[in-house]
C-alpha cells in the first residue's frame, strides 16, 4: 500500500500545468493532444479556484436588454436589472463568472413588492403616527374655533360693508324736494278770456311764485326739468299746467332753498256752462258782477325728472293762507 508520500498530489489535479508532450512520452497524434489542451483551456477559464493559472478573455462583452424573458415579473419587479449578460457565443465568454450570473438572475427573479409594501408601510407609519383621542378632540375643537373665527370676521366684515354701502346711500340718494307756493298768482301777457257765452272757456297766462326746499339732500340735486299743474281741489280736475323758468338744467344747492318762477297756462273748456270747475273759476276769477269774488280751493303738483332716477317724483303744495287768489276778477 503506497503511502501519502508515495501519492504525486500535484499529478492529479486537473487544473496543473502539463507538460510538453515530448518531454513526457506521450505517443498520441500532435492534433488530438492540441484537442485536449484546448478543452483543459476552457476548463480553467470558467475555474472559480484561486490557483487558477488561466488569465481571463478581456475582450469587452456587449450588454443588451432582453425584451423576451421574464415580459411580465422581470420587468415589472427589477426593471434595472434586465440585463442579460451572455454574449452569443455563450457563457464562457462572459466577463463576469459564473456565481454572479447566477446571483444578478436571482435578484432579477426575486418577489421585491413585500419588501416595497413594508418600507412603505414604515415609512407611513414613522411620518404619520396615531393620534390619541386627547389629541383628536383637540384637534376639532381647534377646527371649530377657526371655524367660528371665520363666521365671525365674515359677519363683521358683512355688517361693515352693509353700514358703508348704508352712509353712502343715505348721503347720496337723492331726495324729493318740498314744494311751497305763494297764495296769489299774477297774470301776464294779454288778460284773460272768457269765450262766448253760449260756448264759455277759460284762457290765460299765469306767473306763479314757488320755493323748492332742498335742505333734506346733503349733495346737489340735479334737476331736468319741473312739470306743474294746478288742480282744483273740489273736482280735481287740472285746469292750468306750466314748466320751470328757466328751462333746462336746473341744479338745486343741497341744505337749502331754491326760489323759483313758474309760468302757468290756463285752458279750460267745460262741456256745458253749468261745470262746477268752470263755476268755481269764474265765481273766483270772472268779471265782477255783484258782491266779492270768492277764494279758489287749488293745490300744486310738481313732478321732478331728477338725474339718477328712472321714475318721476312728485311732490303737492298748499298755498301758503290755505286760499288762492286769481291775479284778475
């Protein structure tokens, strides 16, 4: 029995150095010996043990995405690490050995969203931690204060504007002015006529003193004109109408009185002779007959086309002694 000694360890690896076939006698043909140093060559190139002699191939291997293996979970799991690192010739070519092809193609193959659904669920769980139920009423109760804050602001704010917009209407709108009329009226132009008896009228010129009061108007009033009738308070019907003088534009001072000049046309035409508006106007107003001539119970309308106002207010005056005189009997 050969002992350890006797064994010629380094005949037996199969990763030595052999000799030269010369020098130790081989008798087989130089191609076939060529042959089997060949695939001794490759057998140390794919070797993974440190006293490997062989020095690596160097010449750079092209790397390229595999589009056709693993479609679904390599692409969707390690999409950076599609890599497939065999050239065409095989994996002995490779630069890279064998244990790390095997251990890139693990990790390329390996389930990673359990470890995606854990970092995140750590992460949500550090960035976001429970609330204690003190903290939560807390919470609310902040809520609700910067809640009732906010209607707050928002009612003052409100009643401010509301306040504003109020001044600047009560300053602003404009107001009716009063209207004050004198208690006799001149007559100007030709004197009146009376027509002929048996188809009686009324025609005359009137020139009539009025006040317009404007001291309820902070602002000055502008005025387009002054429509004026003279209605006879016991059959209200209108028997005389008249425009302001001057005509045009007329801008009243606001806090004040405003006089003012009016010229009245009368023209009356009763159906018969026995009218009561025509009977009170020449009782108070016709030639003189017999006895004194009676008052004429008359009230003025004035209907102001103010600027700013689509409708046309209207304001009634009184003479001043409750009785009209007529400027001729």
């Amino acid at each position: 029995m050969a002992s350890k000694n006797d064994i010629d360890f380094p005949s037996k690896d199969p990763y030595r150095m052999r000799p030269a076939a010369a020098a130790i006698g081989d008798r087989r043909e130089p191609s076939s010996i060529y042959t089997d140093h060949q695939e001794d060559m490759e057998k140390r190139a794919n070797s993974y043990l440190p006293y490997s002699n062989h020095a690596p191939e160097l010449r750079p291997v092209e790397l390229y995405i595999d589009e056709s293996e693993h479609p679904t979970t390599t692409a969707t799991q390690h999409p950076h690490v599609r890599l497939d690192l065999y050239n065409a010739e095989g994996a002995s070519k490779s630069m890279l050995s064998a244990p790390a092809l095997s251990l890139i193609k693990a990790l390329a193959t390996h389930p990673t969203h359990q470890h995606h659904d854990n970092t995140t669920t750590t992460k949500s769980a550090l960035g976001n931690p429970p609330l204690s139920s003190i903290e939560l009423v807390q919470r609310r109760r902040q809520k609700r204060q910067r809640c009732t804050r906010r209607m707050y602001i928002l009612c003052w704010i409100t009643a401010l504007v509301l306040a504003a917009v109020g001044i600047i209407i009560f300053f602003c709108w404009p107001r009716t002015p009063g209207v004050a009329m004198a208690d006799k009226a001149q007559s100007i132009y030709l004197p009146a006529d009376w027509g002929p008896d048996h188809q009686p009228s009324l025609r005359a010129t009137w020139q009539l003193n009025v006040t317009l009061d404007n001291t309820q108007n902070w602002i000055p009033t502008r005025v387009h004109g002054i429509d004026f009738t003279l209605v006879d308070d016991a059959t209200g019907v209108t028997f005389a109408t008249g425009r302001q003088e001057p005509a045009g534009l007329i801008i009243l001072p606001p806090r004040a009185m405003h006089p003012l000049r009016v010229v009245l046309h009368v023209s009356y035409e009763p159906p018969s002779i026995n009218d009561t508006t025509f009977q009170d106007l020449y009782n108070a107003c016709g030639p003189k007959k017999m006895g004194a001539a009676s008052d004429l119970d008359v009230h003025l309308q004035a209907s102001f086309h103010i600027w700013g106002l689509a409708w046309k207010p209207t304001a009634v005056a009184q003479p001043e002694s409750d009785t009209f005189a007529c400027p001729t009997n």
